[in-house]
C-alpha cells in the first residue's frame, strides 16, 4: 500500500509532468487527462488523509478514508462542459469528490455526500429528458405548435365544461 509521503511525490512528479507537457509541448490539459485524473486522485487522498484504491481503476472508487469511506473522483480540465458520473457504482462509494485543474492548479469543486450526490443524479436525469424534450421540438417543431394549440384550445371559454 502507498503511504501518504510516496503520494506527495507520486504527486509532485505528476504535476511536473503535466506543467512540461502544457509549457514544453503545448499539449492542452484536456488532452493530458489521464495524467490529470491520477494526479486529482493523488490530491483527494493527500487533502482527506486517505490512500488510493487497492487497484488502478477500481471500479466505483479511487480513494479510501481512514476511517473506510471510499470517495469517487472526478478530475477534470474542463472550464465548461459535465462530467460523467456512472449510475451503476453509486452503491459503491460513499462521497463524490470533483477536483479541477486550472492554470496549473488543482481546486476541489464540489465535494458531497451519497444522500446529495443521488439528488443530483435524479436532477441530471430531469435535465437530461428535459433536454431530449426540447432538442425533440427542435427537430419537430410542429409538436410544439400542436401542443400550444390544444392548450389554447382547452383554455378558450367556450371549450371549458360547465
């Protein structure tokens, strides 16, 4: 198991690694993220005190707390955009933790509990058909108009019931 002076290093080297990639070779920090997500998982076990995963890629979790709390982390470079959180791993883990990479510099962005991270999974999936729905009315616009068209239709005076 790695302890927390071989992560300060792992960490220190990624972070070299990444600076010469950028200022060297002029390689965007979006095009580096698997070195930026190892690096954020590096991060959120040196910021909680915890340690990495027994294995690369864990399916569902990078970092385990002292304490057992295993956390998700999302690290990315992004300065718009969304980050894919997998529905099948949320049993899983116990904390979410997105980290952001920014003029050479890590900062947690969000960090949350199971019970936040599920309501915003219901919130993401609502926008998600909310916007299935409106990209429907762009490619068919005339559902649009039919469905304001039977709304009038309804709330005209004289198509109201008695």
């Amino acid at each position: 198991m790695i302890n927390a002076k071989q992560i300060r290093t792992l960490y220190n080297r990624y972070l070299e690694l990444i600076k010469l990639e950028v200022e060297m070779f002029g390689v965007k920090p979006t095009e580096v993220r698997h070195l930026i997500g190892r690096l954020g998982e590096f991060y959120c076990a040196l910021k909680v005190d915890g340690t990495l995963a027994h294995s690369p890629n864990q399916q569902g979790f990078d970092v385990v707390c002292q304490n057992g709390k295993r956390i998700s982390m999302k690290t990315t470079a992004q300065k718009t955009g969304f980050i894919a959180i997998s529905s099948k791993t949320i049993n899983i883990v116990d904390d979410l933790m997105i980290i952001q990479y920014l003029d050479q510099t890590l900062s947690i962005t969000t960090a949350m509990l199971k019970q936040r991270w599920k309501l915003l999974a219901a919130m993401s999936m609502l926008a998600n058909l909310n916007l299935i729905l409106q990209r429907q009315e762009n490619l068919y616009p005339s559902t649009v108009d039919l469905r304001q068209t039977l709304t009038r239709q309804r709330s005209h005076p004289l198509n109201r019931k008695a």
